[in-house]
C-alpha cells in the first residue's frame, strides 16, 4: 500500500488538513480517521472521511485494509446521524477511482439525499458512473482478490 505519514506529505491538502493547517472545520476525528464537509458539495449532505496517513487511493488498498474501510463507513455513518440526515436509506458511499480522484489521498463521499443530487452529481457519484466505486463493491474486491481493480 502508498502510505506514508501525513507530515511527509506537504502539498497533499487532505494531509494538510489532518495536520491542522488549515481552517477547515473538522466535524468527526479520531487517532487514525477525520471527517469533513467537501468543498464543492454535490448534495445536500456531502461529507469526505479520511485516514489521517496519506494513502493515495482506493486502488492501494489491500486485503488487510478492510478494517480501514469499514471503519471509514462507520465514521460516514456516524456524521450523517450527527448531522440529522433524515432518511439513512438515502445515503451513497463510496470512492472515486483514479485517475478520477480530485484529490490523490483515499476519502470516502457520504453523500445524503442520494436521490436529489443533480444530473451532474448523478454522473460523477451515481450508480451509472464509471468513476465512483460503491464501498460494498471496494469491500467485495477486497475480500475476494484482496486488492480493489
């Protein structure tokens, strides 16, 4: 896995971020894991969860990272009840795949209401995108081939 420590990673803005150099309003945190709003939100709730060390990607999982993403979707979960999304069964999780990562360090989209983000969200988060992977597809690979394609 591309992994190194957050501080090795100047220009990275998610590591910047986790090493409180910016402003950005952290609203869920623990030893290995922070969650933010997205910047350029595409629905209504749109919240990022990293890994506080730099993981460049989805595609760098392997097999031993399962518990990481799931406790990645714990924490998605977790915001989305903090900030009183009001249908949970409304909610898209999951990764974009490179080269379609705006950001190159691993962060989940929780995204809620699923079902009213625009046409332009659809095509970058929906089930038809070619570019987002849903986190069970990510755990599925995980398990079975012990790396995400």
């Amino acid at each position: 896995m591309a992994t190194q420590d957050a501080s090795d990673s100047e220009d990275c803005p998610f590591c910047q971020i986790a090493d409180n150099h910016t402003d950005t309003e952290i609203l869920l945190s623990d030893e290995e894991l922070l969650c933010f709003r997205d910047i350029q939100p595409s629905a209504t709730h749109h919240y990022l969860v990293v890994p506080r060390t730099h993981i460049d990607n989805c595609k760098c999982l392997q097999g031993d990272d399962i518990p990481l993403v799931e406790r990645m979707v714990e924490m998605g979960w977790s915001v989305l009840k903090k900030t009183k999304v009001s249908n949970l069964d409304d909610v898209r999780m999951g990764f974009h795949v490179p080269p379609f990562s705006s950001v190159p360090h691993l962060h989940l989209h929780a995204l809620a209401p699923a079902s009213e983000m625009s046409f332009k969200s659809q095509l970058r988060y929906g089930p038809q995108s070619h570019w987002f992977i849903t986190v069970d597809k990510v755990l599925s690979q995980l398990k079975t081939r012990g790396k995400v394609k």
